[in-house]
C-alpha cells in the first residue's frame, strides 16, 4: 500500500519482549541501535520503530540521516488502549510517555496525530506523505 519495502526494526531483532526482560534497558538499547546501523544503506523503504528508540541521541542521529522522520503523535488516552509492552512492568506507562513525549516533540518530524484515526486512517495519512513526491536520496 505505501509501494515501500516495509521494514520493522522489532523484526530485525526478534524477541523483542523477552530479549528487553532478559537484557534490562541498556543492552536493549544497544540491540536496536545496531539494528538500524544495519539498515544505514537501505533506501526508498519504509521503517517501523520501537518506541523507545528516541532515547538515545546517537540512534535519533543515525535516524535523521537515513531519512525523512514521520511522527505519529498520540495522546496518553490514545496510547493506553493498545498492548503494554515489557518495560511497563518496572515503570508505568504514563511515566514511560511523560519521558518521551518531549524528546519526540523535539525532533525534526513530520507529525501525524492518531488521536481519531483508525488504522486504516492512520495508513491513509502516512500513504499521503510517502507518495506525495519522489523521496528524497537516503529515504
């Protein structure tokens, strides 16, 4: 639908679940980190992050060279709703979003608030901005 390869950066590193539980938050980190360095030469695709990839600024970096950055923006209300990931279990998930929330408003985005959109919505605005025009090298 968005006529991209289609990469999930959870997929490249399998497990992700119990690899965060087994490892703690920093070699978890780490993990995804090396996942995306190993895309550092994939163009023209699409790529679906873990959450939590904002928190280390050498991954936002990285991130920023390899393309154009789409943020989908989500109330805590919107958020709630959806599965509880595993690092919910030391911290809670409003904590976990009153951290991030300022590090994803601080970078360089497109910005595509979910709070009404279905997933076909959502699918719908992110189709919008992929096809809108010839992306640009490194995307």
């Amino acid at each position: 639908m968005l006529g991209r390869p289609f990469i999930d950066t959870d997929d490249l590193i399998g497990e992700t679940e119990k690899k965060y539980r087994e490892l703690g938050e920093e070699a978890f980190r780490e993990l995804e980190h090396q996942a995306i360095v190993s895309l550092k030469n994939v163009k023209n695709s699409v790529i679906s992050l873990g959450g939590g990839v904002v928190l280390r600024a050498d991954t936002v970096a990285l991130l920023q060279k390899l393309g154009e950055m789409i943020y989908l923006e989500a109330s805590f209300e919107t958020l709630r709703i959806g599965k509880v990931p595993a690092f919910a279990q030391t911290k809670s998930l409003q904590e976990i979003y009153h951290v991030r929330k300022p590090i994803y408003e601080s970078i360089s985005a497109r910005k595509i608030n979910i709070d009404q959109l279905d997933e076909a919505g959502v699918l719908a605005a992110l189709v919008s901005i992929v096809t809108l025009e010839d992306p640009p090298d490194g995307f």
